[in-house]
C-alpha cells in the first residue's frame, strides 16, 4: 500500500504510467540490419515505474528487415524522407500518414523517448541533406507529427537521458503530466487547480521565479472565467516552465524559503546546519538531495501540511536518484 499522496502517483498498479518508445530502443530488431538499438536504462530502470507502448513506423510503413536506410533531404525548403541509394523511395507521405494514424494511442501517453539521429524517429539534429553537404537541423517525420499534435506532451532522446540534468528533467515532467491527468480524469474545478499549482509551485519556481509568481497570480483573479480555458492555459504554462532548466540559484532560493517555514521549530545549531547544508551545495560541493534530505528530516519532525503536500521534497522515486549528482 502506498504510505503518501507522493508514493500513490507513483504506484503502477491501478493506473500505469505508459510513454510511448521507439521498438529498437527496448531491444526489438526493427533496425534496417535487422538489429536494435536496446538502451538499458530505459527497460531495466525506468521499466519499474513506467508502461512501454513500443512503436517503429518505418516498419508500420511496410519497409520490413533488412532494408535501405533513408535520409532527410532538402528540396526547395521541403524536407522529404528517401532512400540513400535509391532517391526514387520517397516515404515522406507514408511517414505523415501513419504518425497522424497514431494519434489515438498518442493521446493516451504521458511521455515519449526516441531514438535520436533517425529521420523518422530522431527528434532534433537529425541530419538534412542538401546535396551532399548534411546539416543538423532536422526533426524525423514521424517525431515531427507526434510533436505537434501534442505539443506539451515530455518528449526526449535516448542520448540525452545519459545527460543527468536532463534525465531528471524529463522523467519529473512524465510524473507531473501523469499527475495532471488523473487530475483531469476528475474533472477540473478551481479548488483542484488552486491545490495542483499549490503543490507544484516550489518545483516551478526552482525553473523559473518570475513565471511562476505571474501564473500564480493569474491563477489568483482567474474565477470568474470558465474553467476549461483556465485549465488549458494553466497546463500550457505548467508544461512551458518545466521544460527550462532548473537552477542551482533557483533551488537555493527554494530551500531557504522551506527553511523559513521551520523557524520556529529548529535549534540555532540545526539551523546552521541546514543553511550550511543549503550553501554548499549552492558551491557545488553537494548534490540537491543532501540538501532537500535534510530538508524532509526536519519536516518529518516538524510537520507542516502545506509542506507535506508540496511535491518539491519528493518529485520522483528516490530509488531513480536524480538528484544524487553535482
Ligand atoms: S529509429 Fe524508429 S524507425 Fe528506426 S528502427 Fe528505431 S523505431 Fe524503427
């Protein structure tokens, strides 16, 4: 049973978390040598908290095993999908078609990871063609459709989620889409979405201070209009701000400010040490969860239930230790 209201948005049992993956990635032999592209950390890590909905479209597209390998090019500023022997195999409008076709299992996802560099899965820097000359400024035309049709939905790379910053950043989005979801599933009112941003407010600040003050204090006069723009602006925005990065001077701000809450219930000995704790990882000699351990330590001791159900303390499973790097 979980024990928090953290650890229940986690749990797989009632209500899986499913991300949609590119098949080589979990090991499935799609590739165009008949091999695959198997990316550990995605099945044996984030395979304990996640559902994976696998997908190839060059495959869906009819192209079977082996076959020629295709290439973006550039032809009088419209970027086509073809053979790279074979200009004539133009699998362009294949491509468009069966990633549009997808969209009803799409809808059901709270996250996607690609596989980078493919012109049909990658989702940026792929190579673009211009006679011979190759720039790295391409999306894979399957990535570019699912991108636009859900645009706030957390897409990422297989390359880039060796990048701990953006790991993290990524698996926190899938978590909070999933959160906003089962939220949306009860339907919205102001209540749900005041307590939503209540509880999500630190995380946001920690990517960016001065948007989160202006969506909280448009969330503030936002009553009298209906609920269902409300919603959809508040999530666009939501979505927009966890996709910067956040900031070691972010963070600190945060975590002085939930130590403010504690002012009345620790010693001048535990407080120094948790701003001690706070300024050097500030100096980069801590990671963020020596800091923020502390932090839950002392509410463990000292509950505060505005604290309790703000999810900066306990964005994600500690056991997928995002925040244990510098
Ligand atoms: S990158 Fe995409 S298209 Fe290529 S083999 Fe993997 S899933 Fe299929």
């Amino acid at each position: 049973m979980p024990e928090t209201a953290t650890e229940a948005v986690f749990s797989q049992n009632e209500n899986p978390i499913v991300i949609g993956v590119s098949s080589c990635l979990l090991g499935e032999k799609v590739r165009y040598d008949t091999g695959h592209k198997h990316y550990s950390y995605i099945t044996q890590t984030l395979g304990q908290y996640f559902t994976f909905r696998s997908f190839c479209p060059e495959m869906a597209i009819g192209l079977g095993t082996p076959r020629e390998t295709l290439r973006l090019v550039n032809r009088d500023d419209t970027i086509e999908c073809v053979g790279n022997k074979t200009e004539s195999l133009n699998v362009t409008a294949d491509l468009i078609k069966v990633a549009h076709e997808q969209r009803s299992w799409h809808a059901d996802l709270c996250g996607y990871i690609l596989k980078k560099d493919s012109p049909s899965c990658g989702m940026e820097r792929v190579r673009v063609y211009k006679g011979n000359m190759p720039e790295r400024v391409g999306t894979g035309l399957y990535a570019k459709i699912l991108m636009e049709n859900f645009p706030h939905l957390p897409v990422e790379e297989e390359g880039r989620l060796g990048d701990p910053i953006l790991r993290e950043n990524f698996i926190k989005r899938v978590f909070v889409f999933h959160h906003w979801r089962q939220m949306a599933e009860q339907g919205f009112n102001m209540h749900r979405l005041t307590d939503f941003h209540a509880q999500y407010k630190f995380i946001l600040m920690s990517h960016d201070q001065d948007r989160t003050r202006k969506v909280g204090a448009r969330l503030a006069e936002a009553s009298k209009q209906a609920i269902s723009e409300v919603a959809e602006w508040y999530f666009a925005e939501l979505m927009s701000i966890l996709t910067i990065r956040a900031t070691r001077k972010n963070h600190v701000n945060v975590m002085q400010h939930l130590q403010g809450f504690l002012k009345k219930d620790i010693d001048s000995e535990d407080k120094q040490e948790l701003s001690d704790t706070i300024d050097r990882y500030r100096r980069q000699l801590l990671p963020l969860i020596v800091p923020v351990t502390l932090l839950k330590h002392h509410f463990r001791r000292h509950p505060k239930p505005f604290v309790e159900r703000c999810k900066y303390l306990d964005p994600h499973p500690s056991e997928l230790m995002l925040l244990n790097t510098l």
